[in-house]
C-alpha cells in the first residue's frame, strides 16, 4: 500500500521532559494549546486524493454503499503535520512575538501543538500570554484553552471529566490548587510480586 506518511521524514513532536521542567520551575505556571493546529494544514489536490476517509451510513448493516470523503487537511499523528507545526512555529509564529520569553516558549518548550512554561510573576505571565495569543492569531493558529493556576488567575476554568481545580497534560494530572503534578494511573509503575 502506499500512504504519504511512508514518504515524508518523521518529526517529533517535542521534548515531555522539557517541557514539563519548564512548567514547573516557577510559581505562575502556564500552558495553552493551538486551536486545531493539524486541521488548519491544507493538502494538495494530489494528496487529498491519497487521503481517502471510508464510512458506511448506519442503515447500510451489510457494508455495501461506502461513502468516500477527501480529506482536505492534515490530522494530529500524521508525521508531516508534525514537521509543517513545527517549522510554522519556529519560522513564523515566534519572529511574531514581542518578548524573548515568548519566542523561547514556542521554540522550544512546545510539545506538539501545546505550550507550557511558567514565570516568577503575575505580570509576567500575563504579558506572555497576552504575547503568545497575538502572535498566534495573526497567523491564523489562534490558541485556546490557557490555563494557569486559580492564584495566577483566579475564576481559570477546567476541562470536563477532572474534579475542579485539575488538568490534564501530557501524561500528567496537575492539581492547580497546590500546583503539584502527579502521573496519571496508566504511568503509574505496579509491583508484579
């Protein structure tokens, strides 16, 4: 079979360790997320072609009318996306940004199409995001769901399906209250005896 992804060199998505250092160096921790990062990467008229999505309606229970959609955009897992996000990032989205530490934070304490850092001060956390979130939209790659900790910015709000006052990233659950991370269950090492 052939599929565009067995052609196209791979990236990573971004160093976890890293990231997380940075998110927990100093009291004001931040992270934010690019809104549909992947979908916004338009493909070719030849590639979208080789980007077939295959759906059967519910009423068709033996599986004979197949209904073929062209995907027109990337998707999160596809390597080259990955590459594309990142060399957006770097080339384009943090010449856009006004401070240093805001360039740095999208160069390199990104993991996929999420941010993560964090500050010794309330305004300086605030300039940041300010910063990130102007860059950002003036290409096109607005970002959503900033968080922070209620004492950063009181009233934050949480993703459904964690208690109030948690948040869920990158392998982690981080209490924004006490501003602790812990691992999730599945990272969890059990003893085997």
């Amino acid at each position: 079979t052939y599929a565009l992804e067995n052609v196209c060199p791979s990236n990573p998505i971004g160093d976890s360790f890293n990231v997380q250092t940075h998110f927990s160096l100093h009291k004001y921790p931040y992270t934010s997320d690019v809104s549909k990062a992947y979908l916004r990467i338009i493909v070719d008229d030849v590639t979208k072609n080789l980007r077939l999505f295959i759906w059967y309606d519910e009423d068709d229970v033996e599986m004979r009318h197949p209904v073929f959609y062209l995907r027109s955009t990337m998707d999160f897992g596809d390597g080259v996306a990955s590459a594309i996000l990142t060399i957006a990032q770097k080339k384009i989205v943090a010449p856009l940004c006004r401070f240093a530490i805001s360039r740095r934070i999208v160069v390199s304490q990104a993991y996929a199409d999420n941010y993560c850092g964090s500050f010794k001060t309330q305004e300086m956390y605030a300039l940041v995001k300010a910063d990130m979130e102007q860059a950002h939209a003036a290409v096109g790659l607005p970002l959503k769901d900033t968080w922070t900790s209620e004492e950063t910015e009181p009233g934050v709000t949480t993703r459904l399906g964690l208690p109030e006052g948690f948040f869920q990233m990158l392998g982690f659950i981080w209490n924004m209250i006490t501003n602790m991370l812990s691992p999730q269950d599945y990272l969890v090492l059990k003893s085997i005896w």
